[in-house]
C-alpha cells in the first residue's frame, strides 16, 4: 500500500487528510470497480474513493482520526474482494511498478492458458455437434466429456464469482453466465442420461469459451494502460554521488545534501547548482531539444541530463516532491477513469441480469400453475437463460476493438483499447505540442548573412568545422549545414556563451551576439530580423570581429500544414500547447495556420490548459510526444502520442501515430468515431436480440435448441459488423 499526500490537481485538500492506495484483488468488470468505490466512500470520514480497475487499485482521501486502514479492509472484503497484505509505508507514488507489472503479466499468462485449452476443447465440441457428418455412435458421451472440462475448468472463474455474490446477495454478468453455462450443462447431461430431449454441451462450451476470449482481450487492454506509469518510473535513478565521492541510495537523499552530477549523469533528484557550470538536457520536462546553460544557484529537475560539465546539486526536493514523482502521479490520477460506454452497459446489467432471471423462474411457475409438462416448463425457462445468455454482449466491445485496432495498425494508428474510442465522438478542439509533432525536433540552419566582403558559405563552413566534435543540438544542426569541413584545434567550450576554436591561424569565435561588440550595421539588422521571426541566432567571428549570422530552426514537419488544414475540415478547434518561448512558439503557429498559441509552459500548466478548455465545455484531443506531455496526454478525452517521439507519451496516450505524420491523426479520429459507434451498434443489437427473445421464450416459442441457434446469431451478427471495419479507407496518401 503506498500513502501520499494527498492532492488534487496538485493542491493539498486539508492538514489532515491523507491519500491510502490499496491493492484490490478480484474485481473483473467495471461494475466491481464502482461497488468498491462506492462502499469506501460510505464510510465516515472517506473524502473520497476511486477504483481503478486497470491498476486493481484503490485510492481514498480520508481522514485518519476517524477512520483507518483495517476499516477499509473490512468493507473491500465485506464487498465481496481482497487486500493484498503488504505493510503500508510512506513512499513514493508509483514505486513498486516493475512487481506489479511482472505480476499482471503471470496473471495475463495463466488466462492465455485457460483460453487456449478451452477454445482447443470446444471447437471439436461445436464441429461434431452441429455437422451430422461428423457423427458416430456415441458421439454425444464424446462431446460431454469435452464439455465437462470446459465448463468445470475454463469457466470455474465464473463459477466462483458468481457464488461469491450469491453469497452477499448481489448479481452481474458472471451470474448469468454461470447460470446459462450451468443450465446448459445439467439439461445436457440428464438429456443424455435419461433420454429425454436434446442435448446443449455445445452452448455451454461455446458460452464460457467466448466469454472467456473478451475478457482476455479486456485485461491486455488494462495491463497496458499501467506502463506509462513504469516507463516514469524507468527514469529515476536507483543511486547519487555525495560531493565527498561516495554513494548513496536515491531513497536515502535528504533535503540539503550536496551531490554531484558528473558530464552525461542524470541528476537524482530536484536541486539547486552550488557549484559549477554546464548545460542541462531538459527535454524529458520540456519538451524542447535546446539544452538549458545552468550555473551557480540556478535551479535543475531531477532526471534531467547533465552535460558537459561537472555539477554540484544542493538536494530541494526529494522523494514524492519530485517533479518527476509528481508527473508519475498526474499520470497515474489521470486514468482513474470509467469508460462511459462500460458504465451504461454496468448499469444496464445491474436490472438486466436479476430480470432474467426473474423471467426465467416465472416462466416455469406459470407453466405449471396452467397445467402444463413439467418437462416444458423447465425447457422454457431454460430457453429464456440460454436465450438471454450475454455472448453477443460479450463480444459487442472486443470484436469491434480487434478489426477497428487490425486496420488502424494498416494505416499507422495504434488504438489502445475501448476507452480511447469513447469520447471521439463529441472531440470538438485538439491541443498540439509544438517540438517533435507540428516540428520534426531537429534543428536546422535557414540562412547565413555574412558582413561585406565575406562569402557566407565560407562563414558557415569555417563554423561547420568549429562545431563538427560537439553534440549540442544547434552545433550538430551548423555541422551538417555545410558539406565540406575544413581542419578544427583547440576548440574550447565557453559556458553559456559558446564555442572557440582554430581553422589553421585564425582564431575562430561562435556563439552569442555579446561575444562580439559592436556589430555591423548588416549583421544587427539580420540578428534583429531573424529574432523577430523567432528563430535562434549564431554569431560567428574571426579576427576579433562578427563575420556572419547563423539563423536556426526548429524544422516544421512537411505534412503539418496539411494535416491542420484537414483537423480544421472536420470542424475542430486547434491550440498549440508548448514550453517555447512566445516568439518562435508564433512563428511555427503561423506556418501551419493555428490561430491559439500558449507559449512557455511547463507539464503542470499542460495539464491545467487542458482541464480549463474541459471546463470551457470542449472534449479535448491532446497530441503531443515527450514526457512533458504525458501527463496532458492522459488527462485529455483522447491522447494522441506520435511514434517518433518517447516511449513514456505513447504509453500515457490512448493512441499512438506510428510515421509521425500529423495526417494520421485525421485517420485516428475518423476510424475512432468509426469504431465507437459499431460497439454501440453491436450492444444496441445485443440488447435488442435479448428484449425480442426471451418474451419469445417464455412463451414456449423458442425451444432451448432454437433459442441456442439464435444467441448463435446474436454473436455471428456483432462479428458481422465489427467486421465491417476493415473497409474503413484512411485519408493519408500511404498506409503501412
């Protein structure tokens, strides 16, 4: 169990409150995950409680003078669930993720196993049943016998849950299942032992086999939804250097230690320079491929990268305070959501099921009660389980999500799972990063002005050469501007002004304008020019004086400009959300035809730009492609990650562009709203096959291999339609 503190939306809601997660064994369905939430929240003094299903978790703000931790056992077991009995520290937020991900990952692998044998079982089952060819004397013992083992091994999960609450008096989707598989079976066998109607071990494999394959498809889908949180996590680093040399624990870092960070090191923890001069590769935070010149008192992030200098961090913030820490926590609070398509279909469920069998049980009563067979009372209310049994509702979501999912891949769009797909439908304005998803995040040289006299290509081959041996973004951009480079010596880095050097006998200068004072009149009205359009400036100079200006930039992605053209064709709103500077953030905005720009910010401010245009009322796409934008990307209705970019961003989006073309995102969206409005048809039918057919049954109309024949139906025409996906044709000029 992990104690933080508790926030919402980063602020502390009282002195003493606290934030308890608690790991919650046994909940299959979204209608577990709210009976939990809602019995927490009923206690006293329980601010508040959240299920999350995909993490197995739940978190509560509560008030520890009132109410504790072995309450909140006894409601979560009294619920019908378990605790895991790990003992509760104070730690980070998100620690401990690579056991919980191995053991999602065991669990996911033994559910593999029960498919498997289960679908082996029953596909013979369904041949030799439905194909007279196939038949042979004694066929039906055969097909018991397979039978048997599918509905007592692969559907004993069922079983279980289902007595569980029966026990405390409750009702879901595994009590119809296990009551249609059962029903099924025990018709079957004593047909088969006393020769009194036909036999349905079929029904009962093929139910627990389906219905065991969603809820394969579901839990992958869940398992995933966790690794951005481990991907964070990944980040972190395990060990620091003392400025003495030694080492410590991350986890043993305490406020005012001084640690240093050696060239290429990652700094542990949040901390303030006291002694040195470097650059910082802050891109993890910001987004932003310029390294950031840090010296004496100047405040670094924990997980950003040293660079060619060593440091001396005074630690400011450790642990859970973490910037990083708090960017896990965004994370991790951001999908404690609840697909909506899931909750009408909980909902719908909590009257379906108890109704049914209601139904079922009257069916047989009134057969009696007019004097009918025993024998056909129990057949009908058998047809109204077997009937009413949720196959089709079953496969309505995973069926579309695997052909919507197959040819999304086709056309570059990985879509996480159903809860991407919910809010498409409504998406009214979608937020852009600007580095590396409107740009390519890579800089490049787009002119060089040379003083009178000088030949610019010269100029830039002279500073090609200076900057061939460095790393830096903007050198390596200078050093691939010029084909040819000439022979560099003692070159020498001068922190946070540049670089100097020797082509042959001339001493070569490059760097900021202050190096070189005064400038010419031509080389101040370039300098100038190229400020104003937001690109970034190189002066270089020899002999003592400013020879040319360098002007870069981040290189604008070819198909962005189309590909904003066709967001605004669908009637989308479009905001350009970046760390940049107001200028170059304009400039980029202008070349692609975005009107809404804010500039300068930081992840936090990501987030909250998201949630005010939330409140505002939109349904708010977010793209973006750094760790930055992880945690806007999982508070938006859709997050949208492009490949190209980090792993952290495609783990934390509901879906990823595989090419990096923004183009894509037009097809993600189209093929979204696609896909979400065929699982609604699917349930839509699966409802309405159920509501016309077991009136039918109860009446007698249906016999129990009629009304098997048509559940049959029922999932052949959710497959059907889901299948209709793979005609969905994407506007990208090329497909994968």
């Amino acid at each position: 169990m992990e104690v933080c503190p508790a926030s919402t939306g980063g602020s502390i809601i009282s002195e003493v409150t606290k934030t308890l997660v608690l790991p919650v064994a046994g909940m299959t369905c979204g209608a577990c995950s709210a009976r939990v939430g809602q019995s927490l929240s009923g206690l006293n003094g329980v601010v508040s409680a959240v299920a999350n299903l995909a993490t197995a978790r739940a978190t509560v703000i509560f008030d520890p003078s009132i109410v504790g931790l072995e309450t909140f056992k006894a409601t979560i077991i009294a619920a019908g669930y378990q605790i895991s009995e790990v003992a509760s520290t104070e730690r980070d937020c998100g620690a401990d993720v690579d056991e919980a991900h191995s053991s999602s990952w065991l669990v996911r692998d033994r559910s593999t196993q029960i498919l498997g044998i289960s679908a082996m079982l029953t596909t013979p089952i369904v041949l030799i049943s439905m194909l007279p060819v196939l038949q042979f004397d004694g066929w039906e013992w055969l097909v018991a016998g397979l039978a048997t083992m599918v509905v007592w091994g692969g559907g004993i999960g069922f079983h279980r849950v289902a007595l569980r609450n029966l026990r405390r008096g409750t009702t879901s989707m595994d009590t119809l299942v296990t009551l249609g598989v059962l029903t099924s079976w025990v018709w079957s066998v004593g047909a088969l032992l006393f020769d009194y109607g036909h036999i349905y071990f079929e029904t009962a494999a093929v139910i627990v086999t389906v219905i065991l394959l969603g809820r394969w498809l579901e839990t992958g889908a869940r398992d995933r939804s966790g690794e951005a949180i481990q991907a964070l996590a990944g980040l972190l680093a395990k060990e620091a250097v003392l400025e003495d040399g030694s080492s410590v624990l991350v986890e043993n870092i305490q406020v005012g230690m001084r640690l240093l960070v050696r060239p290429g090191g990652r700094v542990p923890v949040d901390g303030r320079v006291v002694q040195g001069d470097s650059t910082v590769d802050e891109s993890m935070l910001t987004g932003e491929a310029m390294p950031v010149t840090v010296t004496l008192g100047d405040f670094v992030t924990g997980a950003t990268i040293n660079g060619h200098g060593p440091l001396v961090v005074e630690a400011v913030r450790v642990g859970a305070a973490t910037t990083l820490a708090q960017i896990m926590r965004m994370v991790d609070e951001a999908q404690m959501t609840t697909s909506p398509v899931q909750r009408l279909v909980d909902r719908i469920s909590a009257v379906f099921v108890p109704s049914v069998l209601l139904i079922a049980a009257t069916t047989f009563v009134i057969w009696l009660l007019i004097g009918k067979p025993v024998v056909g009372g129990i057949a009908a209310g058998i047809a109204v389980l077997v009937v009413a049994c949720p196959c089709a509702l079953g496969l309505a979501t995973p069926a579309a999500i695997m052909v919507g999912t197959g040819r999304g891949a086709q056309l570059g769009v990985l879509i996480r799972n159903a809860q991407a797909l919910e809010s498409t439908r409504h998406i009214d304005h979608v937020v852009l990063d600007k580095t590396g998803t409107i740009t390519a995040g890579r800089m490049v040289v787009v002119s060089v002005v040379a003083r009178d006299g000088v030949d610019s290509k010269k100029a830039l081959q002279i500073a090609a050469s200076i900057e061939a041996k460095s790393e830096h973004p903007i050198a390596s951009a200078i050093a691939s501007a010029s084909v040819e480079h000439l022979f560099a010596k003692d070159i020498k880095v001068l922190p946070g002004s540049g670089v100097q050097g020797r082509v042959g006998d001339t001493e070569v200068l490059i760097g900021r304008a202050d190096l070189f004072d005064p400038l010419p009149d031509e080389l101040n009205l370039a300098l100038n020019r190229a400020t104003k359009s937001g690109h970034t400036t190189v002066v270089v100079g020899w002999g003592g004086e400013a020879q040319a200006v360098l002007a870069l930039e981040d290189e604008v992605r070819s198909t962005s400009i189309r590909a904003v053209a066709e967001l605004r064709d669908l009637g989308l709103e479009l905001t350009m959300l970046t760390g940049d500077h107001e200028r170059t953030a304009r400039t980029v905005a202008d070349a692609v035809g975005i009107d809404r720009v804010v500039a300068g910010v930081l992840p936090a401010e990501k987030v909250l730009e998201v949630e005010r245009l939330q409140a505002a009322g939109h349904v708010v796409a977010m793209i973006g492609d750094g760790i930055n934008d992880a945690p806007a990307l999982a508070r938006s209705d859709l997050g949208i990650s492009m490949g190209t970019g980090t792993g952290v961003a495609m783990e934390a989006a509901d879906m990823t562009i595989v090419a990096g073309d923004l183009r894509a995102v037009v097809d993600a969206i189209n093929l979204s709203k696609q896909t979400l409005a065929t699982i609604r048809g699917n349930l839509f039918w699966a409802f309405a096959y159920n509501m016309a057919a077991v009136p039918l049954a109860a009446l007698g109309l249906l016999n129990p291999m009629i009304a098997a024949s048509a559940m049959a139906f029922s999932s052949v025409f959710v497959v059907g339609n889901s299948l209709r996906l793979r005609s969905f044709q994407g506007r990208t000029v090329a497909s994968l």
